[in-house]
C-alpha cells in the first residue's frame, strides 16, 4: 500500500474483524475497531466453534495466534454423536487422539474473542461504538457517526458487524431473510455431576437428534457447560401466534414439550432439566449470491457479507479467512482499491459456495426424513 497513513475502521469486534485488525497491526498498518458493546464483557460471546485448517486454523496462524489457541483447544470436542428419536445413538464419531494440530478442534467462542483482543494493541478496539450510519464524501472516504455522537472519516471502512450490518447498505441492498428454522437455546451448568445422564448423552463434542422437521443440539462447552438448541421449522412468530411470552419459563417449557411430544424422555430432558431460560433464536440468511458491484473505500467481511446458517460449520472460520485474507491484500497491494478488489476476488465467490452448502444443510436437517438424511451424510463423510 502507498506509504501514506490510511484511515482504517473496522466495524464490528467479533472474530473477523479482530483477526484483520491483528495482522495488520502485525504488518505495521494502523486501525481501529468500532463495537457497539460497551466494554468485551458486556454479553455472552455463544458457544463452540470448530476451528477448519484451510480457514480459521490458517487465519490463526498469520496472525501468529496458533499457540494461543493451541493451549485452549479441545480436540476431543470433535466428537459427532446422532441419536434417534427413540434416544438410541445411531452413530457416533470419535476423533483420534492426535493432538490439537489435527482436524478441527474446538474452542469456545469467548475464549477465541478474548485471544484476538489480548493480542491487539491497547485501545485498539474502542467499545461503546454502535454505528448509526456511514456517509459517502467521494473518492472512497466516509464519514461515520456514531449513535453516541461522535464521528470520524475513513479511507476505509470494512463493515465487520454481522448478519444486520450498518455497512452493507453501502454496497448492497440485500438483507437477510427467515429460513424457516428457529432455534431456542438453552443450556445445562456443572453437567457432568448435575445432569451426567445428558451429559453422557452428549458426549464430549455435539449431539444431535434431528427427524421429521424438529431436532436437539447439545454442544459441549468448557467448564461442564452444555449448550442446548431446540430447532423447529416454523413460522417466524411462531411463539406470537401461540400467545407465549418467551420472558415466561414455565410457559415456554410447557409449549416445547407439547411440540416435542413423541420424543424420548432421555431428549426431553434437554428441555426440562435446563438451568437457565430459553432464548428465541430465528435463523437467518442472505441472498445467495450475495453479490456487489465494487465501491471505493468499503468492503465486507463475515456474517455482514454472507451470513447463513449454521448448518454449515463455517460462519467463524470463513470471517477468519476473509479478515486474514483482507489484512493480506491491504499489505502487499499498492492501493486499498486494489486490495479491495483482490479481496473480493477470492471472498465473492466461497462464500457463494459456503451459503449453498449451508441451505443444502439445513433443508435436509429439518425435513421429513431428516432422520435418515443426517445419518447417511454422517456415515458418507467419517
């Protein structure tokens, strides 16, 4: 890049975002992230993340993380576990003991951020900073305001604040739609000795228990901590229609066993037995292709470019390889136009191919015969 000093802005301190910010401070470029909490505690970071060697492992590696993670890492979260309706395992894979260089160990969420942002330099990020929106001055600068008043102008601003980004509307018009699936979350504490059934049914990684449009994740988090989603193909306002306060546990109990109904007593208990609340989590996802015509001055990366459902186990992984790679071309093109546009060369189209894969994933894990599709997936592919 030229050797004036651009302004960078990164909005968004989630997983991409940091690791962009990391390494290009690591290459000797300034920036500063923007993040709407007000301060790296302010809410829970969610749950487990398998790190993919040709993504967020590699990410990781550029910015010279590698070790960092190494030490948190818990390869034995690989484990994939199918059970049936009945509560019988159908399947279930357990991953070599080989150490945390192989395959795709997992992390907790909040784990990663807080490596990402120790490694930053202080006052990097600076919290608090929700954005209101970004207004084009020409020649690729903006000036962004801040719904606490304040404003700054950039000679880049990359928008790194997820599926509802005040970024995007720069560039695209898309915005991201209902898929149809709704997860409620819920979660189990100190499993192993107050809930070793489920606990053992879990296993050391993720269960899942997926037929005839409904399913159970339960997802091993460190520190006896047990992630749980109850998913269901159902109307977006599924629990108005239902008159439910989703505030009121009891009554969000009472309605999940109801639509639950025919399962196992030993699947139920991810509903009953749970030791916090349930969180309404509607799953969403943009167009596919999610594409834009280039635009001097700002790009995307993450969930603000290509959000889609989780059913892919890539969200984190691609955010890390597109923040890595952005990083990359802003160190070594002349220009930030080129390094936009070498990035958006490789980003547009495998995160296309990710979001179709991702759709694919989900249709089949909530379907009629989803049962059977999961375990043939699982069976074809371990």
């Amino acid at each position: 890049m030229s050797t004036d000093i651009p302004r960078i802005a990164i909005i968004g301190a989630g997983p991409g975002g940091l690791i962009c910010a990391r390494i290009l401070q690591r290459r000797g470029i300034a920036v500063t992230v923007h993040d709407l909490d007000v301060s790296p505690t302010a809410r829970n970071q969610g749950g487990t993340l398998d790190m993919h060697p040709d993504s967020g492992q590699h990410a990781l590696r550029a910015a010279d993380l590698w070790d960092s993670f190494r030490r948190l890492a818990r390869p034995e979260g690989q484990q994939m576990r199918l059970v049936g309706r009945d509560g019988q395992v159908l399947f279930d894979a357990v991953p070599p003991q080989t150490g945390t260089a192989d395959g795709n160990p997992e992390i907790d969420r909040g784990q990663l951020r807080d490596i990402l942002l120790d490694s930053l330099a202080p006052d990097t990020v600076e919290w608090g900073h929700k954005l209101e929106k970004a207004e084009p001055l020409g020649g690729g600068t903006h000036r962004l305001h801040f719904t606490n008043g304040t404003t700054i102008e950039t000679d880049l601003v990359i928008g790194a604040d997820g599926a509802w980004s005040r970024v995007r509307p720069l560039l695209s018009d898309a915005t991201p739609v209902y898929t149809g699936v709704t997860f409620v979350e819920t979660g189990l504490d100190e499993a192993d000795t107050r809930h070793r059934r489920l606990a053992e049914l879990t296993g050391n990684g993720t269960m899942m228990a997926l037929d005839n449009n409904q399913g159970f994740v339960a997802q091993r988090n460190s520190s006896g901590h047990i992630r749980i989603y109850l998913g269901m193909r159902t109307d977006e306002d599924w629990h108005r229609q239902a008159g439910l306060d989703l505030a009121d546990t009891h009554a969000v109990r009472q309605l999940l066993l109801k639509e639950f109904a025919g399962w196992s007593g030993s699947l139920t208990g991810f509903i009953t037995d749970t030791d916090s609340g349930y969180t309404n989590r509607p799953l969403y996802a943009l167009p596919v292709p999610h594409t834009w015509s280039h635009t001097p001055g700002v790009t995307l990366l993450g969930d603000a470019a290509h959000v889609m459902s989780p059913f892919s186990g890539m969200g984190a992984n691609l955010a890390m390889l597109d923040g890595a790679d952005l990083a990359h071309a802003l160190s070594v093109q002349p220009t930030i136009d080129d390094a936009i546009t070498a990035y958006e060369n490789a980003m547009l189209p495998r995160s296309t191919e990710a979001a179709e894969g991702a759709a694919e994933g989900l249709d089949s894990a909530f379907a009629p015969d989803s049962a059977e599709q999961t375990l043939a997936h699982m069976t074809a592919h371990h």
